[in-house]
C-alpha cells in the first residue's frame, strides 16, 4: 500500500469527492483507510450504565485507498506514488513531480 498515516490526500469518488485531508489510520491487510471528516457515519450507542442515556454517534469509516490520491507535496495537485532507491534506502515519490515524500 502507497499510502501511509500522516499523509495528505484528496479524494477521487465517492460521496466525499474533492475532500483533502489527512490519514488518521491505515489497515494494509484490508486495503482501507481512515481519512479525517471523510465518510462519516452515524451510529446508535445503547448506554453502559444505568445513570448514562443512549446516544447517537458520528463516527469516521475506514474507505478503500484506491478512492484517495496524494497530494503533490510541491504543487497541491494529486498524484501517484512510485518508489526508488536512494543508497540502501526506499523512498516514496510523487510521479508528477518527482519530489520525495518520505524525509524519515
């Protein structure tokens, strides 16, 4: 998976399509991501204790990474993501503009 927590997207399709945000988390083996303020759901809580009410929940859901792109760290547009080796170590680039993502 090209996508990594931390990094800036855009989102491609869905019902959220233009959104730019930030991942919050990523799950590799299913191939989804929690995007912030990104397909929200709401969700009913029964109350866990007698003295508390039940409440309604927004509630952010993962969403399939191949919806999102990210965003060009020079130039704010989307791209894809390629890697290439520099001495021993892996980087993530952007295709568009060549500029290296990863500064680990």
């Amino acid at each position: 998976m090209k996508i990594k927590k931390g990094d800036s997207v855009i989102v491609i399709s869905g019902a959220d399509k233009g959104k730019k945000s930030k991942v919050l988390r990523a799950f590799p083996k299913l191939n989804k991501i929690i995007v912030e303020g990104v397909n929200k759901k709401k969700k009913h809580q029964k109350p866990n204790r007698s003295d508390q009410k039940g409440q309604i929940i927004e509630k952010t859901m993962p969403i399939n990474v191949s919806n999102v792109m990210l965003i060009d760290p020079t130039s704010g547009k989307p791209t894809r993501v390629g890697r290439k080796l520099i001495g021993e170590k892996s980087v993530r680039f952007a295709k568009q503009s060549g500029a290296t993502i990863d500064t680990k």
